[in-house]
C-alpha cells in the first residue's frame, strides 16, 4: 500500500529519498543552530532552507566507512564522514532514532553495533 511517490526534479540525487526532515544544524562560525530541511539519499546528503528546495542546496557526500555518534544533549547527534564532521539535532528523541538509524544504515555499512 502507500501514496504513488510524485515525479521530482531532483536530478542532482543518486536514488530514492531515504529520509527526509527538518533538522537543526549547528554553524561552523558560532554557537547557533540553523534550521534546515534535510534530504538523506543512499550516496549523499543534501539540505536547505525550507522543503519548497528553493534558494541553495548544500550536498555533503556520504560514503561507507564513516561513523554516526550521540552527542551529550538530549537530541544531537554528529556525523563524520570523508574527514568532515558536523553536528546536528533532531525536535524529538523519536525523529533522532529514526534519523540516527538511517544514517547508521548508509554511512555505516548497514551493520548496526552490538548493543
């Protein structure tokens, strides 16, 4: 069952969407978070300002080989892969299980730790 999935133009992305959703970002340059809306797909992650994906789209290469970590706060979580790192937080303990886990299921291997 299931809605028929709509036609995109996103011509840039390697496969189907995996996950996608708001999710904060923390900036490089200071202390702030950013609001952003997230696009997981099996090769790479992309984000921007609102879901309408107008404006910029940033894309960050995922690759096998990297690690997803929890951070001390409750809803954060940093990902490392291809020598960069960045931090970001979910709205709600249920949103960073489902992100962490989709993460993990790309940029880990699809092996998921003991324990």
């Amino acid at each position: 069952g299931g809605r028929a999935a709509a036609p995109t133009d996103h011509s840039f992305a390697n496969g189907e969407v995996v996950k996608s959703g708001w999710l904060y970002k923390k900036a490089a340059t200071s202390w702030g978070w950013r609001k952003r809306w997230f696009l997981l797909y099996p090769t790479s992650l992309h984000y921007c300002a609102s879901p309408d994906l107008k404006g910029i789209m940033k894309t960050v290469p995922l690759s096998e080989g990297g690690t997803v970590e929890t951070v001390s706060s409750e809803f954060e979580f940093r990902i490392h892969c291809q020598g960069k790192s960045f931090i970001l937080k979910a709205g709600t303990a249920g949103e960073k299980a489902e992100w962490l886990f989709a993460f993990q299921m790309i940029i880990g291997g699809g092996q998921q730790g003991s324990g």
